[in-house]
C-alpha cells in the first residue's frame, strides 16, 4: 500500500499541532507524549477541543488533551474491575442459588425493595446494547429471559 504524504517527524507533528492552535510549551515533553500515545492516538483525543476540523479551540493546550486520554485510559481500567468483580459475584449467585437466583426475591437482603430491584433489573435489560443480552434474547424464548 502507498501513501501520499510521507510520515512526519515528532518536530513537524508539533509544528502541525501549533498551526491548528493548540497550545505546546515544553516541545521535549510534547516529543515524550508523541512517542508514548502516537499522533493520531492523541488526535482522537484532541476533536472535543477543536470548533472545526483542525482548528483548536482558544488556550487549548496538549495538556488538556493528555488529560482527556488518560481520564479515558483510567476508566477502562475502571471498567475491568467492575468486570472481574460482576464476573465473581454472578458465578458465587449462580453456583449458590442457580442461573436465575439473582432475580429470586427471597435471595435478597431484607434490606432490598424486592420490587424496585426487580423493576430496575428489567429496566436495564430493556435499555441494554450489550451483544451477550441480544443474543440470549433472541436465541431464547420469553419464559427463559432473564427474570423470572
């Protein structure tokens, strides 16, 4: 495969940068962010800073930006956890109470509105995107969906 443009060096991408506005004091620091999240990594984060294509909003800086990539990249983390930890608690309730045992009211603290709790649980079925919900769905019928 050919490109049209050759590939820039750290130097000519902070240049670049700067001709869009934003805003780069420590040249050094902006070479170490440019060889640890790449250009077009970084200019993904860059778009919610810019009022038009390539046009930085004022006093932008690729700090602002570093900000945003790094709030991102802690949030997946984020989202690992809470994986693992929803992972560990569907098996431990399934193994101890079966494969629908967390919709069963009297598997509930006390504590729990049982009605409220079940009425949230079909809420975020119904509003869920998530592809293993879809597919149970449909490859199910009615009665086996997931509260009983």
């Amino acid at each position: 495969m050919e490109y049209s443009k050759p590939p820039l060096s750290y130097e000519q991408q902070i240049s670049l940068l700067e001709s869009r506005g934003l805003i780069i004091q420590n040249k050094e620091e902006a070479r170490h962010i440019l060889r640890r999240i790449s250009y077009y990594r970084l200019s993904a984060y860059c778009i919610p800073f810019q009022s038009a294509k390539d046009c930085f909003n004022e006093n932008t800086t690729i700090e602002n930006t570093v900000e945003l990539y790094n709030f991102d990249q802690d949030l997946e983390s984020i989202q690992k956890v809470e994986i693992f930890l929803r992972t560990l608690i569907t098996y431990h309730i399934a193994l101890r109470y079966g494969a629908f045992g967390y919709a069963d009211q009297k598997n509930l603290s006390p504590n729990i509105d049982k009605q409220k709790w079940v009425n949230d649980l079909n809420d975020a079925l119904q509003r869920s995107k998530e592809i293993y919900i879809s597919h149970y769905k449909t490859k199910y019928d009615e009665s086996k969906h997931f509260l009983i």
